[in-house]
C-alpha cells in the first residue's frame, strides 16, 4: 500500500509541470495527516534556512498551536531537502527522490511530518487547514468588543443627531449581521495567499514585496498569522465600511446614509471587492474614511491643528493609495475642489507625495500604466450599467432638476470630479470599480438632497 501511495504521489509530481498550477499532494494520504491534527502528540516545527522556509514555519506554527500542544514529540519540518538539513537527514524515510521536496506537499511517515515546497509555491499547503475553524478565546473577545464598541461609537453619534439616522444605522449593522453570517468564510485566494507569504516573509525580518504584505507583515508581528485573525480583521473593516458611509451623508442628512449602504449591498462589482480575503476591503474602508474626513471636517484656523487634520486625512489616503495606486491623485482633485485653503491643500499635496514616493522606493507599487482599455471592456461596461444604472439614473435626474444649485466647487463637485476621473478609468483598472460604486453612491445621495424640498 505503501509503495502504491509512493508511486501516485510520484505520478502526480512527474505531472506537476504539465498543469496549470500546482497541486498540493498527501502522503500516505489526507487522512494521516488528518489523523496527526486529531492526535494527542505535541508537536515542534523545523524550519529551513530560507526567508520563505521560516516564515512559513511561523504560520504552521502559529495554526498548528491552536490545535495541539506545543511539545518535543512530532517534528514538522518546513523547506525541502536543499534549505532544511533535518529534512535532508530524513528525507529517506518518504521513499521520494529530492526533487519531489520542491513540491507542495504535505507528508506523513514515521512520527515525522513534512511540509515541503519553494518560495514559489509552499502556500498551496494552506489549502490543508482551510476547513479549519478554531479561532483563540482572545480573538474572539476582541472581535466581539471591537465590533461593539464600533456600533456603540456610531449608533449614539448618529441618535444625537436629531434625525432618523440612528435607527437606520441599527437596520444597516443588521444587513451586515446577515451579510456575514450567510458568507462568513470569505475566499482565501492563490494570489491572496501569495501575498501572505510575502507578508509573513517581512513579519520574520524580510523585506516586503509590496505596500499591502508590508502592512500585513507589520500586523503579524503582534497578531497571530492564521485564518480566523484575518477574517475578524476583514469583516471589522468591512463593518467600518457601512458605519462611515453615514458620514458620507449630508451632515444635516445623515439617515441618506443608509441609502448609500443599500446602493453599495445591492451591487455585485462592489461586493465582488470584498467576497474574497485580501487588499480591498482595507482600501476601501480607507477610501470611505478619507471621504468622510473631507465631507465633514472643518479644519481649524490654527495651523498645527489644521496639520494634525490633514496629517490624518494623508494617512487614510495613503492607506487607499497603498492598496491600489491610482488613488494617489485623490489630493489633486481635492485642490481643484477646495481651492481657497492654500496652505491646507499644499501641506495635503506634499504629505500624500511624499508618503506616495516613499512606498514606491521601499516597496514598490508593482503596476504600470494601462495603454488601452481592458479586454473585457463590453462585459465590465454592461455589468456597471446593470448593477449601478440606479444610481446613475438617480444621480442625472437630481442634476437635471437641481442644476442651477451645482457649484464648481465644495463637496458635491469633489465627488462629481471624483466620478469623471475614476469611472472612465475603471474600463482600463477594472479593481477601481468598487472604489467607483463608493464615489457614485455618495455622489447620487448628496445629488438627490439637493432637490429635496426644505433642503
């Protein structure tokens, strides 16, 4: 049985090349390894000499605590035979020749595991914990705080503010309940999963690879690196999405807040930013906090207020910016919309510049300039055209019918420059479009409270 097991497993790694992508593969099978997790051993991990090799070890260390015992008994050994000389030692005892280690796999003999592969492809291993849910006592409780003290904060601001708001805010967060419970387990992608190791790279004294495995990388230096820490972390941020979209809101209407939740909910090309694990439920919520930070802050006379204002409003941008790099010139637009603070806008341009150059000498941006439109340019026209041809059909006739209000100039002509800029060129940068759906929907409710009568 044993040399069958051997032989399929070689069948599969002889194949590996001739496939699309790789695959992870078991030995003797998936239930010994099942088997391991379920046992009462205690385990330790080896890690290899290699960046990739021991950052991945902390991961497996990290996941593996929350469902055994640390302990001397079980090696798990991380790498392959080229960067981990324990697995070199051992590596006979699999029945494989060396180059199989180069593969992701995850191996099973003689009271010793193996967790092999490259810096190319040793995440494909996550795939064995993904039905795995187990998240730590702690983790729970600050998920459950933090997402209560947000609605707290949120409902008791916006029930001061003399209107309905604070009641649709309560139908809002219920939406979201139920968002979440009906898709909790959002996807953990190969490009997702990429960029953690990347990040965990830099969390164990590598360099990071772009502006988001950093982020995540500085984040798993206090925060466990497993699934269920990065899903909290998603839904929070995804909570912080629908609480600041009230604020994108007319201040004297704060309740048109919840329609700008309804028209971002209803529309797949938004959640589609946001139904799999990654950069774009962090770039959005930073966009939004940005947009509510300019739609509702009054920036004070004093200079070193002003300065702390603005230093907040460059970071939220720069936060947006580092997720997806054409919303860097976010600040230009805000000048040609604001234009009389000139101190303000120049402190705003230098700040976001500077942050902008930094990223990109440290860590890069890895994009370029898109010279022509995307090759499914009819498709994505059509899907944008069905799932916001509400707001765009409400935002034209609020501009039909309340046109001689419109000022070049203010809130209202920010968003509406936003909109000119980002929605054309979303048909070359198709991940703007939930960042356009954002920028409609709060354009559209500040439209439409324009021609409401007693406004």
């Amino acid at each position: 049985m044993r040399k069958a097991a051997v032989l399929l497993v070689l069948l599969v790694l002889l194949l590996a090349p001739h496939v699309s992508a790789a695959q992870l593969t078991y030995l003797p099978n998936q239930s010994a390894f099942q088997a391991f997790l379920s046992s009462d051993s205690t385990f330790y991990v080896v890690a290899g000499n290699d960046t990739w090799a021991r950052a991945w070890a902390y991961y497996l260390d990290a996941r593996l605590s929350t469902l055994k015992r640390r302990g001397n008994e079980t090696p798990v050994l991380v790498g392959n035979v080229h960067d981990n000389d324990l697995m070199r030692k051992l590596w006979n005892l699999t029945g494989l020749p060396e180059s199989a280690s180069l593969h992701p796999s995850i191996i099973v003999m003689n009271g010793t595991v193996f967790i092999t592969g490259t810096g190319e492809n040793i995440y494909l291993t996550e795939r064995a914990f993904q039905n795995v849910w187990n998240p730590t006592r702690d983790a729970v409780v600050a998920f459950l705080g933090l997402s209560l003290l947000v609605v707290v904060v949120f409902l008791t601001a916006l029930r001061g503010d003399r209107t309905h708001a604070g009641s649709f805010y309560a139908i809002a967060v219920s939406l979201y309940v139920l968002w979440a419970l009906t898709s909790w387990r959002a996807a953990f992608t190969d490009s997702f999963l990429r960029v953690f190791l990347h990040a965990l790279e830099f969390s164990v004294g590598g360099t990071a690879s772009s502006p988001l495995s950093a982020i995540m990388g500085f984040a798993f230096r206090f925060i466990p690196p497993i699934e269920e820490n990065i899903l909290f972390i998603h839904w929070l941020l995804i909570l912080l999405i629908v609480s600041f979209s009230f604020y994108l809101a007319p201040k004297r209407a704060r309740d048109l807040g919840f329609i700008i939740v309804g028209f971002l909910l209803v529309a797949p090309m938004f959640r589609l930013g946001l139904d799999s694990v990654g950069g774009g439920a962090l770039g959005l919520a930073s966009l939004v906090v940005a947009l509510a930070i300019i739609g509702n802050v009054t920036f004070s006379p004093e200079w070193w207020k002003a300065f702390l204002q603005t230093l907040v409003l460059s970071a939220f941008t720069l936060l947006a910016a580092a997720i997806n790099p054409y919303l860097s010139i976010i600040p230009l637009v805000f000048v040609l919309a604001f234009p009389k603070r000139h101190l303000r806008n120049y402190a705003y341009l230098t700040i976001t510049a500077l942050g902008v150059f930094l990223i990109y000498r440290t860590v890069g941006f890895g994009v370029s300039l898109p010279r022509s439109v995307h090759p499914d340019f009819v498709e994505h026209l059509e899907r944008f055209l069905m799932d916001g041809g509400l707001m765009l059909a409400t935002a034209f006739y609020a501009a039909a019918h309340g046109g001689e209000k419109m000022r070049m100039k203010g809130q209202t002509a920010f968003l509406l420059l936003m909109a000119l800029i980002y929605i054309p060129m979303a048909f070359f940068v198709p991940s703007l479009f939930p960042y356009d759906f954002v920028i409609l929907a709060a354009l559209t409710v500040r439209l439409l409270h324009r021609v409401t009568p007693g406004t």
